[in-house]
C-alpha cells in the first residue's frame, strides 16, 4: 500500500482505490551455471503483485 501510494504521488497526486486483485508467487534466483532447485530452498524471493483501482 505505501509503495502503491508513493507511486501515485510521484505520477500526479493520484490516489490510491480500492483493492482489486492479488497474486503471489515464489522465484529461485540462481548463480550462472547452478545446478540447484526451487526445492533447495535457497536464494529464494517471494513475489507478490497487488492490483489497485487508481482515482
């Protein structure tokens, strides 16, 4: 919500509505020529993507 928020500040003074969708999700981030998995557990970050109405 702040980062929404800090966005929309910066595009115009926008403001931030309501809630629409979310989604979340996980992704391995590996060095070159790695051999690991997701299923290591390693080096992994979680995604999340949040839709917003914008007024």
């Amino acid at each position: 919500m702040i980062r929404a928020d800090e966005i929309l500040a910066a595009a115009g003074d926008a403001e931030r509505g309501d809630l629409v969708a979310t989604q979340m999700g996980v992704i391995n981030i590996n060095p070159a020529n790695s051999t690991a998995t997701s299923w290591d557990g390693q080096n992994d970050m979680t995604i999340v993507h949040v839709v917003y109405e914008v007024e």
